[in-house]
C-alpha cells in the first residue's frame, strides 16, 4: 500500500474546506482524496491506480464530478492558501 500522501493535520484542514464546499464525509473520503493526489503526482493512467486507494474507476468518476462542478479547484484553492500562510510547500505533500 502507498504511503499516505498528507499527514492527519493536513487531512484534517483539507476535510474542513470540503465540508464547506458540500462535499459529503464518507467513509472513503480520505482514501479518494489520496488517490486523486497520488494519481496527479505520479501521472499514472486512471487504470493503474494501486487499489490500497479504492477502485480507480469510482476514485476517476469523483475527479470527473469535482472538476466538472469546479468543487476542485474550491478545494485546493483555500487549501493552497493555508498552506502558503503557514510556510508549508504544497508539492512537498503532493
């Protein structure tokens, strides 16, 4: 199983922003997230994502739905944000 890609600090202020942005906290939330992080990092195809993140076609159709509604870039935006505040840098998560 891969790493986990954000620590529970990070994932936790993630989780705030996407409440706020009516995005619903199942079970997989978390497992989604990473699979989509470790998915855009690696540049792998949709298909070749390992399973430890769920099954890649419900992983690519959360992606799809997100983009589409332009839940994603609502997400990252604030996220990106906090993270420039606190002096982190976003690709050392990513």
């Amino acid at each position: 199983m891969p790493r986990q890609l954000l620590t529970d600090e990070l994932w936790e202020k993630l989780k705030i922003i996407m409440l706020k942005m009516g995005i619903y906290d199942k079970p997989c939330l978390r497992k989604t997230v990473e699979g989509i992080f470790y998915r855009l990092r690696v540049g792998c195809p949709w298909r070749d994502l390992p399973t430890a993140f769920g099954n890649w076609n419900a992983v690519y159709k959360r992606f799809n739905d997100w983009s589409r509604k332009e839940k994603l870039m609502g997400i990252l935006t604030p996220w990106l944000l906090i993270q420039t505040w606190n002096g982190n840098l976003l690709m050392g998560v990513l």
